[in-house]
C-alpha cells in the first residue's frame, strides 16, 4: 500500500500547493486588472475552472486513503454493523467499476482528442493532457477502491469520515 500511498500523497501536493494557489493568484490579478485597469485576462475563468477541477480529481485519492471525506450518517447510523460492512463494499465495488469505466473512457478518447486536435476555448490548450491526467486519477482511485473492497479491514472504515 506504500506506492498508493505514495502516489496519493503526491497527487495532493499537486492539489494544494500547485492547483489551488493558482486559482488564488488567476482570480487575483484578474479582479484586479478587471477594476483596477479595466483590463481583464479573457483566459483567467477557464483557467480556474480548470485548475479548480484539476485539484479537486487530484485530492481525490487523498481524501479516501485518509478516510477523511465528508458523508451523511442519518442512515448508516440506524444500521447494525454488518448491515454497516455491507453496505461500505457495496459502495467500494461501486466506486471500483465507476472508475475503471472513466479510466477506460478517458483513454479511449484520448486519441480522438488528439485526432480532431480538441483544444480549450480561450488558452487554446490542447484537451488531450486534461483527459490523461483524469484517467490517470480515476486509475489510482480504481486500486484504491479495489483495495478497500478487498483489505479486511478496509471496509469496516471505509464508510467513516467527517459526518455532515
């Protein structure tokens, strides 16, 4: 599980010190060149809503590793222990074919993105880097939830977290 790890934890680093301060210093210096020199970056809006779901995918992994994302427990509350199992492999078998699904769909447009040259409307970036990077996400995620459906303790946590 130390690879995982690994890759999770760096995945999270790209989230939090690279992702999110650029969404901070874009929206800066567009508020600011926008009122101050009526200025605007055309860019900046695609820009942060790229990077905004960029380090949301990224800290993905982080968040289920460390059992540390946020859920309902009005019914799991209710439910006997077992019923509590169950219910959390059901959810982590859920999650593993979701994922592997995304992953197989990303890299299978992968090549059609490059094909018809698929670029961002305002940055004029190429798409086909963005796709990659959601299949490489949705892949770790995928032996995450493997990993979590099949430890044997793995599940009895899986449905903790931060309550709502």
């Amino acid at each position: 599980m130390t690879i995982l790890s690994y890759v999770s934890r760096g995945l999270f680093i790209l989230s939090a010190y690279i992702c999110l301060p650029m969404i901070l210093v874009l929206i800066g210096v567009d508020v600011t060149l926008r009122y101050v020199f009526n200025a605007p970056l055309i860019w900046a809006q695609e820009a942060s809503t790229m990077a905004l779901f960029m380090a949301i995918i990224l800290a993905l992994p982080e968040s289920w590793r460390g059992n540390v994302h946020i859920r309902a427990d009005f019914l799991t509350a209710m439910m006997k222990p077992r019923m509590n199992m169950a219910l959390a492999r059901l959810a982590w078998l859920l999650l593993l074919i979701v994922f592997v699904l995304i992953a197989i769909q990303c890299w299978r447009d992968i090549d059609l993105m490059i094909v018809f040259n698929e670029r961002s409307t305002d940055l004029d970036l190429p798409l086909s880097w963005f796709r990659g990077a959601l299949g490489g996400v949705a892949v770790v995620c995928a032996i995450l939830a493997l990993w979590k459906l099949v430890s044997p303790g793995g599940s009895d946590k899986a449905m903790q977290g931060e309550t709502l």
